[in-house]
C-alpha cells in the first residue's frame, strides 16, 4: 500500500536487465508500485580517463550505497531507508582472513547507519532513518521466506559473487569465492534448486564437477573453512 523507491548503485552494463527483470516479478507477485532509482557510477581519474587497475578496497562504497539512499530518501519525502541484509551480513564477520581493515565493507553495519541516519538528517534538515528489517534473520531464514512468497524466480535471477564479472569472458559467478558459498549454503537452506551450470565452478554439484575444479581457485573456500 505503499510506493517502494529501491535504490542501486550500478557499475556493469548488464545489470539495467537483471534489474527490470526482478522488479517486473515483483510487481507481477504484488501487484505492487515501484519506482527504482539506478545510479551509474564509475570511478574517473582527475584528468577524466578510467582507472586502469581494479580498486581494492572497500574504502567508499559503504558511503556511496548510502549516500544514494539518504538522496532518494530527501528528494521523495521518505523518513526511512530500509537495507535489505541479514543478521549475519550486516555485522559483516570477516568470510577471510584477510578481510579486514578497508578490505571489509561495513556497508549495513548498525553502527554505521546510526552515523549514516544523523548525517543524512543533518543535511536533509529532518529525520531520515536508515533500518535493518532482517537484522534477526540469516540469509538462509530469509532465502525461505522469499521461497514461500512464491519468488524462487527471483532469488535465482540474484548474483552474489564477489568477483563477477571480473576475470570471466561471459557474465557467471565464479561459485568458489566466500560470497559464492555463502550465497548457496542460504539457497540450499531456504529450499531453492538451482540448475547446473549456473556457476563457472560447482561445488555444491556432482562430486565429478566438484573435483575437477583447479586447486588454486580453491584458495578461499580453504581460507573459510
């Protein structure tokens, strides 16, 4: 009964399409009204060219997914900025040993959008509110629940890679990276199949697929064990 503003700060050409597509399944379950707000970012040197080398840490994108919330919150007369993680997800427990530091997001921490909520509300001049739903759940707990709403589609349309689409010719998550695993422990979790073929590596799948992967792209699937 309300219109829903979901706000993404996107940086790859093929996600206008995932997008629309997601939304479109959502409207169809719903029959809900949702306006989104897509940001194309892309980071510019001073002289105007592209980096040529892939930044690695996380030191502003927590501040930018946030900053773009808190402007659609403003603009449209919204009071809260609801982020959509889970319990486990939004303290952000390091998946490897070496993410720490600005290697780590802290995106959805709760301390963090605390700061976030007075900073927005400061420059908006009234309270904005950025709220953790699913603090409580796990990404399994909330898997499930989008399975029993009838949206299985959805959750299979969804990446979580952390390398996609970096170092693949064709747009796949790896399957082998921690936001890999931990994704397809919360789809296994929540009752949702998934086809073969679905990730570039399969560990999840027959044992002849799961052996065949190459020792060094094991690295951190050992690191999160």
């Amino acid at each position: 009964d309300r219109v829903v503003i979901p706000v993404t700060v996107r940086h790859q050409p093929g996600q206008n399409a995932l997008i629309d597509g997601q939304y479109h399944l959502l409207r169809n379950r719903f029959q809900a009204t949702i306006e989104p707000l897509v940001i194309k970012a892309a980071r510019i040197r001073r002289d105007g060219s592209r980096w040529s080398k892939e930044e690695r840490s996380q030191r502003g994108r927590s501040f930018l997914f946030g900053a773009a919330g808190a402007v659609a919150a403003s603009m449209s007369g919204a009071s809260e900025v609801d982020v959509f993680e889970s319990g486990v997800g939004a303290i952000n427990v390091p998946l490897l040993a070496g993410m720490v530091g600005s290697r780590a997001t802290r995106g959805c921490h709760p301390e963090f959008l605390r700061l976030m909520s007075g900073l927005a509300s400061l420059v908006a001049g009234r309270e904005i509110t950025y709220l953790l739903p699913f603090l409580d759940r796990t990404k399994g707990e909330m898997v499930q629940a989008v399975n029993e709403a009838g949206l299985a589609d959805l959750a299979r349309s969804t990446i979580s890679c952390a390398r996609f689409p970096i170092g693949f010719k064709r747009y796949q998550p790896c399957g082998v990276c921690p936001a890999c695993v931990f994704r397809r422990q919360a789809m296994i979790t929540g009752g949702i199949e998934e086809s073969q073929g679905a990730y570039t590596d399969d560990l999840f799948g027959p044992s002849e697929r799961a052996n065949a992967v190459k020792p060094e792209r094991l690295i951190d699937r050992k690191s999160v064990v």
